[in-house]
C-alpha cells in the first residue's frame, strides 16, 4: 500500500513527542507540593514506599510482558500439563502471596511512625466553603484564630484536629506526609512531624464542589523558637491603620458590615462566619492560596470574589467606587 501523498506528516514524530513531554511529566515531581520532596521523616517514608512500590511494579511489568514474549514468540508450541500446572502453583500462588505478604509487612512496620502520637502544638483545622479555618488551642487554654495557612515549628509532632463544615474535604501537604479526610461532624486526628524549614504547598484532596481546585494553603515549618514568636504575635489584637487611606478603609469595612462575617480582633468587627482577617496582611496568600498578598490582591478580591473562585460565599462589593475598594484593601494589606 502507498502512501497517501496529500496525507499531512505530523509535525514532530511521536518518538519526538514522547522526549519533549518526558521533561514537564518530571517537573511535575519537583517544587513545594510534590510527594517526592520531602520536609521530614512522615514524608520520607511514604516517598520511600512509593519507590520500593514503583520499582516492584516495573520488575513485575517487564517480568509480566517478558513471559507473554516468549510464550507467544520465542516459544508458542503448546506446553504440557505439568508445566502448566507448575506456572499456575508458582506465578499463580506462590509469588503474589510471598510479595503481597512482604509488602504487607513492610507496610505495618511503617505504620507506627506515622501514627506516632504528637509532641507538639495541637491544630484544629476546619474545611469550609473554601477556606481552611485554622485554630491553635495554647497551652494557657486559650485559642489562637487564623486562616488558611498554617506553621509548624520544626523537630516537633503537631497534632492536627481535622473537621469540616458541610461537605467532605481533605487535607493533605504532600512533602510533609499522607492525606486526611474531613468530615463534617467528626473530627479525625493526624499527626505530621517536619523537620526540614521551609515553605510547602497543602491542597484539598477531595473533590468539595466547584471551587475545590482553589482550596489550597501554605504551610511554613519554621525554628521552634520563631514558631513561639510567630504565635504570640497571631495571638496579639491587630494593628492599627498606619496611613489616611488605611483609616478610611478600616471605617468602610465596619460600615459595609463585613464585622458581620470577619473577626478583626480589637474592633468591633467579631463575625465568625469567613476567615478571621486580624493579621490577613501577614499571611503567604489570599483566599486559600487563590491570590497573592499585594493591596492589587485585595481590592481584587474584595471587588469580586467569585469571579476568582466560584461558588465563594463572600458577595461582591462592587457597588463600592475603586477609591473605597482600594482603601480597604490598603487597610487589610495593613493587618500584619
Ligand atoms: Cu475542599 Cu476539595
């Protein structure tokens, strides 16, 4: 058969293809939200577990396919009984039951490091509709309020209380350890032990609704001892306006009724509904890691927020003029 000569050849070969993808799969694999990059122990041993599962599948995968080779190449004459009833005892029985039965051990060895209890601060997460509420219960009894983010002092095991709101989400920071489910009514415990400083990625894991892919945070491991700054600071009432613009914005926020949904600890804003905002200008990111943390970001956000993640509950303040927008903006960039 010709070839068809009006028949348009592809512009790289697949072979080509295959090349120029292999680079962006692997970059994939790098980063702050990657299983591969680990920030401590808990981490180590899933990624260690992924390799001695990876390397195992492939061994079997060329295994499998050499088999199917020579069954069907090098040698397709029909074999005996015997020799089929051998394959069937050993590749049948014998092998998965000695390498599922190894990896089953190898799995519950694991297990008691993972679930080791913890020495550290205990966290209580909540989901919502998407944000992460994140509370720090103290050891004085009192709770320290903040939002999507959360940081972890180095060389401890924090305790995570994981609850949800209304639907079923998952908390998971890939490069410090596994993923958790939150359940609304029931609150599952985790523990995750980062040794390594530094900033990673977390993600919700489980498909919550339309806005799902934008419920993100980011999750600081710092030194022991910044941890215990960083904490009293969160705990402290924020700051006041520092410029003309900012005081305008802080009367704007209490005058359009957002105390009604965001706590501003030591105004009159005390809602409990959306995301505590007391120190929101010191956070790594904007609306669960949707937007950064420039007064642009803000004013953004406060314009419009579903446009930036659909389904928020949070209604759109565009009925105020770009000056009043960008004075609450400057405001809440304000709140370090
Ligand atoms: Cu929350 Cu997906």
């Amino acid at each position: 058969m010709t070839r068809d000569p009006r028949a348009r050849r592809p512009l790289i070969s697949r072979k080509t293809g295959v090349l120029l993808a292999l680079p962006l799969l692997l970059a994939g694999c790098e980063g702050r939200q990657s299983v591969l990059v680990d920030g401590g122990a808990d981490a180590r041993i899933l990624t260690d577990l992924f390799w001695v599962m990876l390397v195992g599948a492939v061994v079997l995968w060329v295994g499998m396919n050499g088999l199917f080779y020579w069954a069907t190449r090098r040698n397709p004459a029909p074999h005996s009984q015997l020799a089929a009833n051998w394959l069937v005892i050993i590749g049948g029985i014998l092998f998965p039951t000695v390498t599922l039965g190894a990896l089953l051990v190898y799995g519950l060895t694991l297990m008691p490091e993972l679930r080791a209890t913890g020495d550290g601060p205990v966290i209580r997460v909540t989901g919502e509709q998407w944000w992460w509420r994140v509370e720090y219960e103290r050891e004085d009894g009192t709770t320290v309020t903040t939002a999507n983010e959360i940081r972890l002092p180095a060389g401890v095991r924090s305790t995570f209380l994981l609850d949800s709101k209304k639907v079923i989400h998952s908390f998971w920071v890939p490069s410090l350890g596994g993923k958790m489910d939150m359940f609304p009514g029931r609150v599952t415990e985790m523990t995750l032990g980062p040794e390594r400083p530094g900033i990673y990625r977390g993600q919700c894991a489980e498909f919550c609704g339309e806005s799902h892919a934008w419920m993100a945070f980011e999750a600081e491991v710092m030194a022991p001892e910044e941890f215990d700054a960083w904490l009293d600071a969160e705990a402290a009432p924020a700051v006041e306006p520092a410029s003309p613009e900012a005081s305008r914005g802080a009367a704007l926020f209490l005058s359009q009724g957002c105390g009604a949904c965001h706590a501003v600890r030591g105004t009159h804003a005390v809602g409990r509904v959306g995301p505590d905002l007391t120190h929101v200008g010191s956070r790594h990111s904007l609306a669960a890691g949707r937007l950064g943390t420039s007064t642009e970001d803000f004013a953004k956000w406060v314009a419009n927020p579903g446009a930036w993640k659909p389904g928020a509950e949070m209604p759109a303040y565009d009925h105020l003029t770009d000056a009043q927008i960008g004075a609450i903006a400057a405001y809440l960039e304000g709140l370090e």
